[in-house]
C-alpha cells in the first residue's frame, strides 16, 4: 500500500508504534496528509487498488472510492455530486 500511495506521488510511511520502553507495539501509526497529497490520493489511488487489495473486492472499493471523491469535490465547489 505505500508503494501505491508513493506512486501517486505522495510521501507516505507506516510503522509501529513504539512504546515508552522503545519496544515496537502492535499499534500502527502513519504519515498524515495535507490537502494536496489527499487531492491526489483520492485521484489517482483506484489504479493501484488490484495491488493491495483482494482482487474480489476491487471494484465495489473504487466505486465507493470515486463517490467519496465525487462528494469530496462537490463540497469544494459546491454542486451536487454525479450519480452513479
């Protein structure tokens, strides 16, 4: 999933978390994004979904994923977002 997020072109990590002994934990933590990195996120990850995701689940994923976008860009601009 990084290597996805990277190919988007965003910089974008994961890693446990530590504890107060400096002993990695179970819990994970991530890099956070700003608006432009999500813009592109919400643009361009759907391609890469067939690369992290069970191959059964992609396509209701990235239509889920472009309605999200399509809500996403519409509170932006404010219009109704396309049906689908």
């Amino acid at each position: 999933m990084e290597k996805a997020f990277r190919a988007c072109g965003v910089s974008f990590n994961v890693w446990h978390k530590v504890d107060e002994n400096g002993h990695a934990t179970e819990k994970y933590e991530w890099t956070s994004m700003m608006g432009g990195e999500k813009k592109k996120v919400l643009e361009n990850l759907p391609q890469f979904f067939k690369n992290f995701l069970p191959i059964s689940t992609v396509d209701t994923v990235t239509k889920i994923w472009k309605v999200i976008n399509q809500i996403n860009a519409s509170q932006k601009t404010n219009i109704s977002p396309i049906s689908t």
